[in-house]
C-alpha cells in the first residue's frame, strides 16, 4: 500500500530541491507560500514561482516579473515539475 505524502512535506521537498529552506513556509488559507515568489497550490497540485528579470529593451533595462506555473505529480520515488505556462509582465 503506498502511502500518501501530506501538502506540506511535498512543498519542503521541493523547496529544498530549489535550495531553499523549508522551516521558512507558511500555510495560509490552504495555500502553501514562500515568501512572495513560490506558491504552492495542493488541491490542484499546481507550483507558481515569480522572479524578478532585467531585460535590455534597445533604449535601456527594464526590469520584468517573470511567473513559471509548473503542474506536480508524485511518483513512488520522486516528485515531478512539469512547467505548463510562463507569463512575463
């Protein structure tokens, strides 16, 4: 029988597969958040990352949000990100 992994261990998996440290997450209205730039959505199994970009745009830098959505499955022995949409604003 395979056991199923709660939300919160999947999330600190992640985050510690990105190097980030999971003692720093917080659960808030049944989303998992780190910080403001990953969110964790575990009913739709949905991961979100935001990242500030510069961009040279011919006259000079502008500076971007770039947001990666990537769709979670777990696998018996390991979890995996799929990236299903990029939006740069």
């Amino acid at each position: 029988m395979m056991e199923t992994l709660a939300p919160n261990k999947i999330f600190a998996s992640i985050l510690l597969s990105m190097g980030k440290d999971p003692n720093r997450m917080r659960k808030q209205e049944g989303v998992y958040k780190y910080g403001n730039k990953v969110i964790f959505y575990p009913k739709a199994n949905i991961l979100t990352t935001k990242e500030h970009i510069s961009k040279y745009m011919g006259w000079g830098y502008e500076r971007l949000t770039e947001e990666k959505d990537f769709l979670i499955t777990i696998l018996p022995n390991k979890i995996q990100l799929k990236q299903v949409k990029t939006i740069t604003y």
